[in-house]
C-alpha cells in the first residue's frame, strides 16, 4: 500500500466517525469540495539536530511547487456549520546551509483540521477558523547521510509531527441548486517536529499564505 494510499485511507476514516458523531447531533446539510492551489511560505526557523553534532539552526525560506511530484492540493467534507479537511501543503528548502545538500516535506505537510463555520447563519460558508495536527513526510540529506525514511505509526514515513490552525476567507459561488464553485484564501500556522532517520530531528515550524480554487457538492441527509 502507498504512502498517499495509506493517509487517504487514515482521513476516510476519521470521516466516517465525523460523519456518525454529527448524524448524532441532528446535522441536516452536508457537502464535499476538491481544491487546487498553491501557497506562500514565510521564512521560519528551522533547527535540525542530529546525534554527535552541533545542531543547525537557521531562518528558512521555502518554495511550494504545487505541481512538482505529488501536486497541491485540498479537501473537505462538511455538515452544518462543522468541516473536516484536509491540505496537502508542500515545502522545498531554498536557502540550505553548506550541512544540508536536500531538504523538503513535500509528500508532504499535510494539515487535517476541523473548522467552524462562523457566519452559518448570515452568509454560509465565508468565514472559517479551524484546529488540527500535522502529518508529515521530511525528505532529503543531511552531512551526507539521508533523513528518511524512518518508521512510523502510520506507515510510509508518515508522522504525527505537530499542531496547525488556520483563518479562512471562502465565498460560494453557485452553480445549480447543488453544485458551486469556491475560491478560498487562508492563512495557516503550524509547529511541528520529524524525526530523522539515524536519530534527531527537524523542528520546522511554518506559516503560510494559500490560495484554492474547489469545486463543491451540497446536498441534506
């Protein structure tokens, strides 16, 4: 099984629980969306620390590369004023010191977050603030020795690394009376820690800027 097979299969299921636990409480509105995009990282600490040496610790700058590998890319599912997502959020190093030949998250930094629709009632769907953790992938090498894949919980070198939020701007542009187009802007911020292969780890916290295009489904239960 793949490493995308295997988070895809993870976000299922935390869905179906989702979608059990707000049949529960009565929800009536569901919807699911399919986003592509791209993000802007902003320069952020990154500290690597490995066994026997002095740690690195420097101010990263990223590039996202949405179609590179494994394209950006973004998904929801929602009922009533609740939302489960999921953002496959990708960071390349660009400024690596002389220690670091490779370094990247791209398959990738994946946030899975809950959010809350805050203007339910006035206008659907436009303001969002959401919670959530982080499921990482690090790639790459460092003082010549490569950083993954180290084995994990989840399989695949994938990792429970951290938390996330994000704040959400998200008009609905109606098609049909179920089917809508949605731009979205949000901006997220994350902390999380890998750990790398042969020991240590790489704490690489990030703060993002995201710009989606989605096509979406509503419909009621």
């Amino acid at each position: 099984m793949g490493r995308r097979e295997l988070l895809s299969y993870w976000f299922c299921l935390t869905f179906l629980l989702y979608m059990l636990a707000a049949s529960e409480c009565g929800a009536q509105v569901f919807s699911g969306e399919v986003f592509a995009g791209t993000a802007w990282s902003l320069p952020t600490q990154l500290k690597i620390k490995q066994p026997g040496e002095s740690d690195i610790a420097f101010k990263a700058r990223y590039r996202t590369r949405p179609w590179k590998g494994s394209p950006y890319y973004a998904y929801r599912v929602g009922f009533q004023q609740w939302s489960l997502e999921l953002i496959h959020h990708k960071l390349y190093l660009q400024n690596p010191p002389p220690e670091i030949e490779h370094f990247e998250v791209s398959h990738g930094y994946n946030m899975v977050m809950v959010s809350r629709d805050l203007s339910y009632i006035h206008n659907p769907s436009l303001f969002k603030l959401g919670l959530g953790i982080v499921i990482g992938h690090p790639e790459g090498s460092v003082r010549g020795k490569p950083i993954d894949p180290v084995n994990s919980l989840l399989g695949g070198g994938y990792h429970i690394s951290g938390v996330c939020f994000q704040a959400v701007i998200s008009p609905k542009l109606k098609i049909t009376d179920h089917w809508f187009i949605r731009p979205e802007t949000k901006l997220t911020a994350a902390w999380a820690q890998f750990p790398l292969l042969g020991g240590g780890s790489a704490l690489v916290p990030n703060i993002a800027f995201h710009t989606l295009v989605g096509l979406g489904y509503q419909g009621e239960l």
